[in-house]
C-alpha cells in the first residue's frame, strides 16, 4: 500500500515502519523469514477472525 493509504485510513505510516523494521531485526535480517510470519500472523487472523499488527507476530509464537 502506499503511504497515502495509510493516512487516509488513521493508520500510522511511521509507527507501520517501526514496527516492520523491529520484525526484520527480529528474524535476523532475513527478508524471506520476516514475509513469512506475516504471512502467516494473517492467516492465522483470518482463521481465528480477530486483528493484529505487525508487532503481534513478535509477541505471537508462530511456529503452531
């Protein structure tokens, strides 16, 4: 999405950065394992049918 999307919809462009950043740091630098708990954390939320953040897969034991 672009950075006006998100203005346009309250979510907070530089918070969505950070946050994004922290999970990259958290998976080593590895690009693919970053994209892969997001991935996951989203169908996991479809799933179960509640909302989450990027920094919920920080928070989040992935590996179920």
């Amino acid at each position: 999405m672009t950075k006006d999307w998100y203005l346009k919809n309250n979510v907070n462009y530089a918070k969505l950065c950070k946050e994004a950043k922290r999970l990259l740091l958290a998976c080593g630098g590895n690009i693919e394992d970053a994209m892969w708990s997001v991935d996951k954390m989203k169908y996991k939320a479809d799933k179960g049918h509640f909302n989450w953040t990027i920094s919920t897969c920080l928070k989040y034991k992935l590996n179920d």
